[in-house]
C-alpha cells in the first residue's frame, strides 16, 4: 500500500487516539507544556543503565530501575521521584505513553512551534486555538491560555490568555464601563470592515473579532463566581482550568508546568521538576475526575523536545530532536505505549497499525502527534496541518 500524506496522518491518528470499548469521544482539551526541553529517559522513556551511570548525583541513595503500571514501563526511583511514582502508578491504566517522537528541530521557539501547532508554519495556530475555535464556537471563551504560551494564530478571536497581568479578571470585571465598550465596539467594526474588504481569510477572521465581543459578555456572566485570588497561583491553575471546562467556559486549556527544564549546567534539578509536574497533574486529574469530565477530556503533557543521552562537561544536558509525550484521560483506550527509540536514543520507525517499531514504518513526528490529538476530539487535522511532515 503506499501511504499519502494525509492517510499517513490519519493512521497514526487512529492509533494514538483509541478510544476505550464504550467510550464517547472527548469534547475538551488540556495542554499541560513542559517548557525548556524534558529529560524524558529518567521517566517516559526509561533507561535506568545510562541514567545511573550519567546522574550519579541524581540517584540519591537508591537505584534507577524499572517499575511497571498497566503494563507501562516507567523510570523509577522512589527516593527521587516519588511523588513521580505515586503518579504514575495511579493513572498508568488511563494514559497512553508516546515514544520516540521527533522534534524537527533543537532551538527552543522553533521546536515549541511544531510541538503546540504540529506544523512548521509561523503564525499557525496551535491544538488549544483549533479545538477551542471548533468545538467550543458555542462556549463564551473557546480557548484559556493560563501558560502565556499560546499560539492562536488567527483564531485569537476564540482564546483568552490568562497570565501574571490577570487579563481574564479584567475581562470578568463587572464594572468595565460603558466608554470602554464603545471603543471596543468601534474597532472592531473599522477592523471587521478592513478584514472584509479582500483580505485573504478575512472574513472568518472578520467574525471571530465579533463574535469575541458577545463572549466577553456571556463569560462574565458564566465566571463572575470563580475567586480571582486563586488566579495567580500555580498550583491552583489545575483546579481554575477542570473549573473552566466543567463549566462549559471553554474547550480548551493550556496550562505551564511551572517548572524549570532546561539544565544545562546542573544535573540535579530534574527530578524536583518532574515531582513538580506529577503535583500538578496529580491534582489536574482529579479535579476533572471529581468533576466527572475526565473521560471526555483528553489531556496531552509534552515538551518542545528531549535532552541528549549523556552529561555536558558543565553537568547538564543538551537539546535533544527526540522526546516523548504523555496522554491521559479522554476515554482514551489506556495502558498502551506507541513509538519507541533505539540503542542510539533516535526515534525508531513504528508501524501504523501496531505502534511496534517496524523498519518499513515511520518516525512519530510533531504532526503525527498534533494529527492524533485532532482525530481524538473528531477535528480533521487535514484541515489543519497542510505541511505536517511524515518523518525524517
């Protein structure tokens, strides 16, 4: 059989995105970023041998080894790690474990812009824009950026970004006066009209900016009860967004780890940043359960890209064009990892069928993965992801 483009896209999106035997698809999203480039070799992608001989300093008075959860093997160490663990063991039967991914490049923007878009295009829009923009047209917000690191693209229309400024509290607030709307209300008219005058796109986008207005309205209405002062605070992001997407606010989140990841110069600082993000996650997914929308949440985890296999002569490591990521939630058919690297730490080719290494087969790329998180929530990613490439 020989594979197109697109049919390559919808193979591999097929895989990732089994659902379980009786699940709905999912409606909402969470992007959880690890930004500054993962050591996934200590957890996702477990080599214990080469950690142990690498990170002497990071072991801590117990081994790296090898734990087993729903059939998932994970990097262990429960004297580092152990929030990590504890993690771990519990959603292993809910997660799927992406291996072997390719980055398509090792400089921080550019490989956060193939990770978030699954394209190499500047300016195109990333998961959390598209699915915000296509499921949730009828929430008063499509898409929340509590991270600072969205990409909408032209969809900005659809998304509010949430950061240290607290621009969702100013947008919540019920007393932005009547002078303030009519000045929005009057650019966006001489902006819609500039747009639909033969602007490539621009009625779409045209639409958005006024359809952005009537949100502002219905979403202070749906958020006037969240507490603002839980806003500023990290770990509390999870609880804001399960709260955002229970609520029907949005379709879309993406939240930041919080954690530092790009070490260069010191090779104990990434087991504090993975214990970091198993609390942030640990209570993400509770909250969803809690709220009773996991199983139609699907949540991503991922970084730009991974760290090279050996230590630096400053003690850290390098950018690396091949990590992995993590799925959980969403009915996803769970326990199952896709992809795998090989003796050289390179991304093996996999079978679309299998997810196995097959030599026949293709490199997980960026596109594969955005492909696979679009055909999860029932978005045609061919719509969105006209260059996403097929491998190396």
């Amino acid at each position: 059989m020989s594979w197109t483009r697109r049919s390559v896209l919808g193979a591999l999106g097929a895989l990732v995105a089994a659902p379980a035997v009786g699940a709905t698809p999912p409606k909402r999203l969470v992007v959880v970023l690890a930004d500054g480039g993962w050591d996934a070799w200590l957890t996702l992608d477990p080599r214990p041998e080469m950690v142990s001989e690498r990170d002497q300093a990071l072991v801590d008075g117990a081994d790296e080894t090898t734990s087993t959860y729903a059939g998932i093997s994970f990097g262990s160490n429960p004297v580092s790690r152990p929030l990590t663990e504890s993690f771990l063991a519990r959603w292993a039967s809910r997660a799927v474990v992406l291996r072997g991914v390719w980055s398509g490049a090792i400089g921080h923007e550019a490989a956060l812009l193939r990770a978030l878009t699954g394209t190499s295009t500047p300016g195109a829009p990333d998961l959390g824009a598209i699915v915000g923009s296509v499921l949730g047209h009828r929430h008063p917000v499509g898409y929340v950026d509590l991270s600072g690191r969205g990409m909408p693209g032209d969809l900005g229309g659809a998304m509010a970004r949430v950061g240290v400024r607290q621009q969702l509290g100013w947008l919540l607030d019920p007393t932005e006066g009547a002078v303030d709307r009519a000045v929005a209300d009057a650019w966006v008219r001489r902006r819609s009209s500039i747009l639909r005058d033969g602007t490539a796109g621009g009625e779409a986008i045209a639409d958005a900016l006024v359809a952005a207005r009537d949100r502002a309205g219905a979403l202070r209405g749906a958020g006037a009860d969240l507490v603002p002062g839980a806003w500023l605070k990290t770990d509390s992001t999870a609880t804001l967004a399960a709260d955002l997407l229970a609520r029907d606010v949005c379709a879309s989140v993406m939240l930041d780890s919080g954690q530092s990841w790009d070490f260069h110069e010191r090779a104990t600082g990434m087991n504090g940043s993975w214990e970091g993000l198993s609390e942030l996650l640990e209570l993400l997914l509770t909250a969803l359960d809690e709220r009773g929308i996991l199983d139609d949440t699907l949540v991503l985890v991922r970084s730009e890209m991974g760290r090279t296999p050996w230590r630096n002569p400053l003690g850290g490591t390098d950018h690396w064009p091949v990590g992995s990521a993590l799925l959980l939630g969403g009915g996803l058919d769970g326990g199952r990892v896709v992809g795998a690297t090989g003796d050289d730490h390179a991304a093996l080719p996999v079978s679309l069928t299998t997810g196995l290494p097959d030599p026949t087969g293709e490199v997980i790329s960026y596109g594969h993965l955005a492909a696979g998180v679009l055909a999860a929530l029932g978005v045609d990613a061919r719509l969105w992801l006209p260059d996403a490439p097929l491998g190396l």
